[in-house]
C-alpha cells in the first residue's frame, strides 16, 4: 500500500513573507483593521438581534433598518481599508493568494447586503423579505469573519513557531 503525502500551499507557505510582514507591521491599516473588525462585529451582533426581534414579533422594524444599514456601511469601510491594507502588503487591492479564498467569500457578502439596501431603496420586497435578505447577508458576514479569524489565527501561531524556531537556533 502506498502512502502519498501532500502539503497544499496554505499549510506549507506562510502566510507572509518576512518583507510582507515588515510592511504589515508598518502600516496604519493594519491598526485601522484592527479597530474596525471588533466594531464591525458587535454592529453585526447589536444589528442582528434587532432583525431577529422584528421578525419575531413584529416591533422594531426601523431600528432594526437602520441597524443593518449602519451595518452595511462598517462593512463597505472595512472592505475599502482592507483592500488598501492587502495593496500595501501584498501588492494587489484584492485576491491577494494568502487571503483569496476569503476575499473571494467577502464578494458574497458584499453582493447581499447590497442586495439588501437595494431592495431597501426601490421597495422591491416587503419589510419582512428586506430583513431575510439582512439574515442571509448576516450568515455569509459570520461565516467570512470566521475565516479571516482562522487565518489569522493560523498566522499568529506561524510568527510564534518562527520566533520559537530562532530562538532556538542561538
């Protein structure tokens, strides 16, 4: 019986480069990202529980409006800086290989909530297909932010086994 082992990309190459991460370090955007996914996901959090009572009882549904469309716009601002962010990085504003599949995820939820304010905007669908539209936004946003914390997280052990392997060479 034979045994193949394979390594993907992902598991065998870093997440950054050493210049890739000196240029992480040095950015602004990296703080501005840093500040923002915490806000991002307690407005996410907040804005979700104002959907889910207006769909459960029928109260709150301009609350839970602008909830989602205070959502909507965190998410285009983190979406902007964040391209800026894998520009000064990685060199390209999107799809950069270390984090395409995540930006690839992040397209979908951008499309749903814009989705959402459009069907906002032109009356296309009642309250309560508008907030559907906010939940099925909202699970893409949740299954995204999970990503992008696995990644980072990954990341973080990565730049931790690379200190403990050099401290060890010494």
């Amino acid at each position: 019986m034979m045994s193949v082992h394979r390594t993907t990309s992902a598991t065998s190459k870093s997440l950054y480069s050493p210049e890739q991460r000196a240029r992480r370090d040095a950015t602004v955007w990296t703080l501005v990202q840093g500040v923002l996914a915490p806000i991002q996901f307690l407005v996410f959090l907040i804005s979700l529980a104002l959907v889910i009572r207006y769909l459960l009882t029928g109260q709150g549904q301009d609350v839970a409006t602008v909830s989602i469309v205070v959502k909507t716009m965190v998410l285009y601002t983190i979406m902007i800086t964040g391209a800026i962010w894998e520009k000064v990085v990685y060199g390209v504003y999107l799809f950069a290989e270390a984090f395409f599949w995540e930006d690839v995820f992040s397209m979908l939820v951008i499309a749903l909530h814009t989705a959402y304010l459009a069907a906002l905007l032109t009356h296309a669908l009642d309250a309560r297909g508008q907030m559907m539209i906010a939940l099925a936004a909202y699970a893409a946003y949740a299954i995204n932010a999970t990503q992008f914390v696995l990644k980072l997280r990954a990341a973080r052990l990565q730049g931790a086994g690379s200190v403990a392997a050099t401290e060890g060479v010494s």
